[in-house]
C-alpha cells in the first residue's frame, strides 16, 4: 500500500517536473511519508524513478489492453465481433490514448538507459500480451476470422495500428482526418471477420 502510493507519486513527480527537476522530497511529502521512510523501499533516487516508469508504464499498457479485451469478452457471433471491433476503434481513437501513447514511449525511451525499467516494461509487456492473446484466441477457435488470419496476427495488426499510430500524428503527407482514418478502420475491420464461421 504504501509502496504503490510512493509509486504513484513518483510517477505524479515525473509527469509534471520530468526527469531533470525530480525531486525525493517533493515525492515523499505527495505520498505523505518521509524521506528515510520512501528509501527503505527504493535504495536510491535512480531505483525509485525506475520503478515509478515502470509502474506507471505498466498501468497505461494493461489499460491499453482492455481496448481489445473488453469489447471481446463473450464474443459468440461474427455480428457480435464486428460491434465489438466498432467499440475497439471508437474506444482506441480517445485523445486520452494519445497521452498514454506518449506516456509508453517516454518509459521505453528510459528503460534502453536503465536496466530494471528495461526488465520491468519487458515483463508488463509480456503482461499484457498474454491477456490479449487469451481474449483473441476463441475468435479464432470459433472460426470468426477469415481465412489465414490467426489470432496472433489479429491482434498484432489492430496493436499496431491502435498504438503504433502516435508516430504518425502531426502535419505531414501520411496525415489523415480523424473521420477518415476511422472509417478505414471500420472497412478494415469488416474484412477480417468470417461472413460465417469456418
């Protein structure tokens, strides 16, 4: 309990002064501890950003992750697949997932430099793949995606066009309006499902 508000606090710290202006005391008196209290759980400052990166990067990616898990659970029909991949890409497009995007590869960008954040977003992704896969695998048990579409690939082509997406925001030629871009989604997604289960 009170590792996780220190981590949170931590992680508040980094969001609003970054890396360069963090400070423990800040930290410690946000999570309403003391300073010697907050290091008998981190051995030092760089131990204690580490893992509020990973904390707070594990949290952005496991809620990444129920854009797909959600809408999936219980899927039992072909119709039922393509309104639950409506609700991925409307849900997927929310301007607070940008923020979280960004937030993915700031933790990504620290952890080449750190080698418990590296192991620790190693694991959360591994996390969160492992949920994905087990939500997406009965859509291709079930027979709901064409054919030559597995599960895996499913899941990593709408990943990547969800999450990856952050790289190609801002003006240039690959820019696309939002309705548009939304639109190519919902034909995408349309043509991955079975017409009827194989």
């Amino acid at each position: 309990m009170t590792r996780d508000r220190i981590l949170e606090a931590a992680a508040h710290e980094i969001e609003v002064n970054g890396l360069t202006l963090f400070r423990v005391k800040r930290v410690a008196a946000d999570a309403g501890i003391s300073v010697a209290l907050l290091y008998s759980y981190f051995s030092d400052r760089e131990d204690l950003i580490a893992a509020a990166i990973v904390h707070r990067f594990r949290q952005v990616i496991l809620g990444q992750a129920d854009i797909f898990i959600q809408p999936l659970k219980g899927v039992s029909s072909a119709e039922e697949l393509r309104r639950a991949m409506s609700t991925m890409i409307r849900d997927a497009q929310d301007p607070e997932r940008t923020e979280q995007r960004l937030s993915r590869i700031d933790g990504i960008s620290f952890a080449h430099h750190n080698a418990v954040a590296s192991a620790g977003i190693a694991e959360a992704k591994s996390e969160a793949s492992d949920l994905i896969a087990e939500t997406v695998q009965p859509l291709e048990d079930q027979g709901f995606l064409v054919e030559g579409m597995t599960a895996v690939a499913f899941a990593r082509i709408w990943y990547a066009l969800f999450f990856g997406q952050i790289a190609l925001e801002g003006q240039h030629a690959l820019s696309i309006d939002s309705d548009a871009w939304n639109r190519a989604l919902e034909v995408l997604a349309h043509s991955i499902v079975a017409d009827t289960p194989r």
